[in-house]
C-alpha cells in the first residue's frame, strides 16, 4: 500500500451538512521534514487513524489508500488504487464529484461536507468529507487528499430520532415530560391541542399549571410514586385548559431513568377522554331523569326516597310521599296532540316544582304521573298547606300556543314512619290514596289509611285475578230477550257479561264487577262487551237473524272524551253491523258528576247512528233538565219497582210516575223485571208495552237464541 506523505495531508474536525469550500493559496515553498522521526509519527497516524484518508491525482485516479479507507469503503488497496475516485460515487452524485475536481484544481479547499458514497457491495453510505488540494515541492497541484468519516450510525440515530420525534408529534395523546421539581421539559403537538398551550408556552413551566385547584394534591401522590420507582398506569383526573375549560384525561405517567439508573423526571401520557366524560354523564342523566321534563325518574327518585327515609330514622322526623295523577290529560294530548301534551306536562313540573323546597324531591315516573317527596314535615298542617299549594298550582289554566288548556290533580299521600314501610309500599299506598281521591271526584287529595290497607290489598289481587281472566278468555256474554208484550215481537237483547270461573263456576256481575268500579278495567271490560256484542250480532246476522244488542256502560267509560274515537273504531272493524242496533246503557247517576262531558260524549255517539237508553231510572237524583238535555231514546224501570208494585202502592205510583215521563218527554220505557204474567198485564194496564225478566226469559248464550226464537214466536201473545 502506498502512504502519502504527511506534506499532502489536511485534518479538519468541523461537519456541515453542505458542501463548503474555502479559498486557499497553495504556498510555492514546499514542507520540509525536520527528521524522520515525524514522518514515521505520521505514518503511524495514517495507517491507524479511524477515518479513511485517500489520495488522487488531478484526473481522479486513486494514488493512496489507507486501513480505514479499506474498513468504509470494503476495497482493499491492491483492487482500488489506480482506479477512479467516481468508483466511489452514486451515478446522482457525480455533479457533485466533478464541481469539486474544478474547485480543486482552483485551488480551493473543503472543509467537511456530508455526502453520500458508495461501498464495495453496493450500500450507499454516508460521510464526512474533507477535501484539500495536494501540491508538490513547487507548490504546484498535482492531486487532491481526501479524509472521510463513516458517519451512517450517526445518520441512523438522527433518522431514529427524527422519526421517533415524527412519532410523538403524530400521536393523538399528549406526551410530556418534566423535571423531578415538575417543570415541563417536552411537549408534544397533541398536549397543545389538548391543553391549547405551545410549546414556547409549555416548556419550562410548572406542570402544576395544568391542575384544577381541587386536584393540586395529585402531584404530591404522583411525584411520591414517582421516587419509589412506580408506575401510574390509567389514572383518570381532571385538568385546565388553558381558556379555562375543564378536559377529563385517563393518564400513564412513568419514571424516566437516567443511564446509571437514577431517576431524573417522569414522563406522562395523556388522553382526552373528556367526550368519552361526556357520554358517560349523558347516559348517567338518560338512565336517572326523564328525557321530556328532566326531573328525576322512579329509579332516582326511588333511591332519593331511601336516603331520606334513612336521614328521617336518624333524626327522629317525618316525610311525606305524595303521589300525583292529572285528571283530564289524556284528552287533552289525543285532542290537542302530544306536543302540546308534552308541553303542558313540562308546564306543570316547573309549577309544581315552585312549591316545594330544596331538601323536597320531584319526579315524574311515567305518563302524567309524578311523585313528591317531602324531606321534612313538621305537622299535618303544613302538609296540608303544601299540598293545597300543588292542587292550586295545578288547576290553574295554562296557556300554550293560543289555547287555554284546564287540568286538575288527584294526590295520595302517605308519611313516613307513621306508615312504617319500605320505600316500595310507602310509593304503593301513595298511589292507593290517589286513586281513592280520584273516585272521590278528583281535584282533591286523599291520605292512606292503614286500616283500609287490607281491603285494598284485597281489591288489587281481585283487579289483577280479573285481568288474567280476560286475557285468558274467562268471560263470556249472555243475551237477555226485550219484547213488546202487546205484538209479541222481540226487539233486542241486553248483553250481560259473565265469568266462567275455574274454581267457582259461572259468577254473575254482581259478583265480581263492583270490587273493579273506577278502575281502568272497567273500561277494558266495557269495550271487551261492546267488541263481543258486536261479534255476536255479526253471526246472528250470517243466520238470517237481525238482532239489535243493549250494552251496559261502566260510568267512567262515558267520563272519558275519547270514548266515542274507540266506538268508532269498533263499529268499522264490524262495518256489516247497522249501528243503530246498538244501544248503550248507561246509569242515571252517570251523568251527575260530569254532566257536560257525559253530555258530549253521548252526542257524538249518536252522530254515529248509536242507540242511548237509561238504565234503572228512578234510582237516582237527575233533575228534569238533565233527563231533558240527555240524548237517551229510552228509559228503562229499575227492576225493583216493578217487582213489588203489584204490591207496594208507592212502588206502583213510581212506575206510573216513570212511564208519564216518558210519554212527556217522548221517550220510550221498558220494565225490567217482569218476572210473571201478572206483571206483564199490569204494564200493559199502564201504558207501558215494552218488557224484560225472568217472565219472558232468563239470559242465555249466543248459540242458545235462534232456537229460544222459534218458541218465541210460537207462543201465545200476552196481550191475549
């Protein structure tokens, strides 16, 4: 291997990462050695140095080429001296090759430059290079000395470095580290689109700037795990924004290691979970307050009553539960449509929210129903002031959209201990009381009364037995025969319901209807009746057989303004039937509570064809007018008046007394009850043609009445 004199050669230890040249005049005055000692120094640095030091004539043909060139570059001196220095060099490179030949020759020097060369196995390498122009004894350029440092490690750590710096910047958590006294020393873009801080703002600020007030504590535990070498993993907390806004993180915080294996910081990884909070709280508030009005639910309220049940145990007080139905909504959401009932429910709960104080719950628990717990009650008075204040506030007229829309309320209410119960049956014997104050006539409010609390236990089992028998096709029909008892004719049937009970056999109404009376089932039942009848009158029908049906109405059916919207649905789903075949029996005592809604209701069942009859008169207290305004066609004489008149002359003068009513108000009348000829004769002595009881026929099935017919009709006419 040929070494170059120590004369050719020039070491400069600075790097840049362009090209740079300095201008330099090559001295005319050769290098003299002063002894041979130096030239050995020199050559011992040469062939041991770590950086490749090579040597090219002018034209770029390899004159010298020592160890360390062989250790980069992978030729050996024998197969590369003599060979072009553009061996070295990427095809991409070679401008770059001949632009430093020129400045060379100019003799020009570069100082280190990072460039790229080529290894003998074809992998690209990086370098330092620096590059000196080679004179001779004269001063004269002959060649060129080159030094190059492999610096591709390094240019791997800075790619590591600049991808691993990529990496942070890219990741949707925050990455930040800080000194052990908690000043921030990183940060990466995330933690400025979480925290809204840049990094100039960030970076050597105490971590503790990001801490809600409440949550300054936190790093005292942090930093303790910290020390001790501990890991935070998954630690969800609270921080500030810097506009002042609360973000929700889950954060890992881990210790950094210095390389002896101190600890000198902490490093943190943050993520937002702030919307994650968000939803989590949402679902909290869906799964414990009502979505329309926002009070809480029954399963809030529930558990408030608990804790106020317990804190009432605690300091010796009472509470009382209030348990509160509107009267008169349903029709007003089916008139008005739900919006304006929704609005009017969210009414309400703001009013009766203002009469009640802090400690006081309020809940809406489904439907138009809402339930009041009172933390603190001090005597009966006040209770009955609040809950006067509630009755008031809600039979106040409220006004939505132009219209004037009127409620009531009806409200049980119960106390506690003095109904000593779970938090359960305190809202089971509210509700119980509500529903007495319903039937009381509503706008009112009832309290429990523990001594009734078997009775009505009592009549809940018999409601619910009941129900399970209509669902389960328990209860059937059977039809009375009416006649006109002077032609013989037969001109209709009451359809009386009974229960094919399976342990008590067949039971008569009387037997089972008067425990069910107010109760929503009545009404279930009373459509059940007209759906059957109806049924029954379409058979009949198929059979040649054209029999008009009276039903008996429970009273709260005709109360109830979407009565007649149900008929109507009825009568479509049994279009063959005419509907003035269908008469509807109703008690005179019906229409004394809500005589213009009754009213009404009556009307528009009769703008559909439907027949009206009143049922038992002359066991009520109606009035002329309403007898008068009553769109009833027929009166019918309670049975027992015509049972004892033949004799009990007051129970005779009453049955005249009714037929002179309805000749006066032409209507016609039918005596129930004709149990015998006598009777029958008697009526027809009266005025009165029209008859049912036990004298024509007891009550049979529907299979029963077209043979029950034909008999009939065979018969003597009673007027003979």
């Amino acid at each position: 291997m040929k070494t170059p004199t120590c004369e050719s050669i020039t070491v400069v230890r600075r790097a840049s990462n362009m090209p740079y040249r300095r201008s330099g005049k090559v001295q005319n005055k050769p290098l003299a050695f002063y002894d041979m000692g130096a030239a050995n120094r020199c050559s011992a640095i040469i062939e041991f140095t770590g950086d490749a030091i090579i040597t090219s004539t002018l034209n770029g043909i390899i004159t010298s080429w020592n160890p360390a060139a062989e250790a980069i570059f992978g030729y050996e001196a024998a197969e590369i001296i003599g060979q072009a220095m553009v061996r070295l060099v990427p095809i991409e490179r070679l401008e770059e090759e001949y632009l430093v030949q020129e400045h060379i020759i100019a003799g020009e020097k570069y100082d280190h430059f990072e460039t790229v060369r080529i290894r003998k196995d074809g992998v690209p390498i990086d370098i330092s290079v620096c590059i000196s122009p080679l004179p001779d004894q004269d001063g004269h350029i002959i060649g060129t000395s080159m030094i190059a440092r492999n610096i591709t490690e390094k240019s791997h750590l800075q790619v590591a470095a600049e991808q691993f710096r990529a990496l942070v910047d890219s990741s949707d958590d925050a990455i930040i580290t800080k000194t052990l006294d908690g000043r921030i020393s990183s940060w990466n873009l995330a933690a400025q689109k979480i925290f809204g801080y840049t990094a100039s703002e960030a970076l050597g600020q105490p971590m503790l700037r990001l801490f809600p007030e409440d949550r300054v504590d936190e790093e005292n535990f942090i930093l303790n795990k910290i020390l001790s070498g501990e890991k935070v993993d998954h630690f969800e907390t609270v921080r500030v924004h810097k506009n002042g806004t609360q973000v929700f993180v889950s954060v890992t915080i881990s210790p950094i290691l210095d390389r002896f294996g101190r600890i000198v910081g902490a490093s943190k990884i943050a993520r937002d979970i702030t919307q994650l909070h968000q939803q989590e709280e949402q679902l909290k508030h869906i799964a414990h307050f009502d979505a329309l009005t926002g009070l809480p639910n029954r399963l809030l309220m529930t558990d408030r009553l608990r804790q106020a049940m317990a804190h009432a145990k605690r300091n010796d007080q009472e509470l009382a539960v209030l348990y509160l139905d509107l009267d008169g909504f349903k029709y007003i959401n089916d008139k008005h449509g739900h919006n304006i009932g929704d609005a009017l429910l969210i009414a309400l709960s703001m009013r009766i929210g203002e009469q009640l104080h802090n400690n006081d719950t309020l809940a809406r628990i489904g439907g138009d129903e809402f339930v009041v717990v009172l933390g603190e009650v001090r005597h009966d008075e006040q209770l009955h002031h609040v809950v006067m204040r509630i009755l008031h506030a809600c039979s106040e007229p409220v006004y939505i959209e132009g219209l004037r829309l009127d409620v009531s309320a009806s409200i049980g209410v119960t106390t506690y201990p003095h109904d000593n119960v779970d938090e359960d049956l305190l809202l089971r014997h509210a509700d119980l009381a509500m529903y007495e104050a319903k039937q009381s006539g509503k706008n009112r409010y009832a309290r429990f009364d523990a001594s009734r609390e078997a009775e009505g236990k009592s009549r809940y089992l018999h409601v619910r037995r009941l129900s399970q028998a209509l669902e389960q096709d328990e209860l059937l029909l059977y039809y009375q025969p009416k006649v006109n008892m002077r032609t013989n004719e037969v001109i209709g049937v009451e359809a009386l319901i009974r229960w094919q009970h399976p342990e008590r056999g067949l039971l008569a109404p009387g037997q089972f209807l008067p425990m069910i009376e107010g109760h929503h089932l009545n009404e279930q039942i009373g459509l059940w009746v007209i759906n059957h009848a109806l049924t029954q009158m379409q058979i009949w029908k198929q059979e040649g057989i054209r029999m008009p049906v009276s039903v008996n109405l429970a009273p709260n059916q005709l109360q109830n303004p979407d009565f007649p919207t149900l008929l109507l649905s009825l009568l479509e789903q049994h279009s063959a039937i005419d509907p003035t075949d269908l008469e509807l029996e109703i008690l005179e005592t019906t229409a004394l509570h809500d005589f213009e809604t009754v009213s009404s209701v009556i009307q528009s069942c009769r703008n559909f064809g439907v027949q009206f009859s009143i049922d038992d008169f002359g066991t009520g207290y109606s009035s002329l007018t309403y007898l008068k305004r009553l769109s009833a066609t027929t009166l019918k004489i309670d049975q027992s008046f015509v049972r004892d008149m033949l004799v009990d002359q007051e129970d005779l003068a009453i049955v005249c007394g009714v037929i002179g009513l309805a000749q006066a108000f032409q209507r016609k009348v039918i005596a129930e009850g004709v149990e015998t000829r006598a009777h029958g004769e008697k009526l027809l002595e009266l005025g009165c043609e029209l008859a049912q009881g036990y004298g024509i026929s007891r009550p049979m099935d529907g299979q029963t009445l077209p043979s029950w017919l034909i008999k009939w009709r065979d018969q003597r006419h009673w007027s003979n």
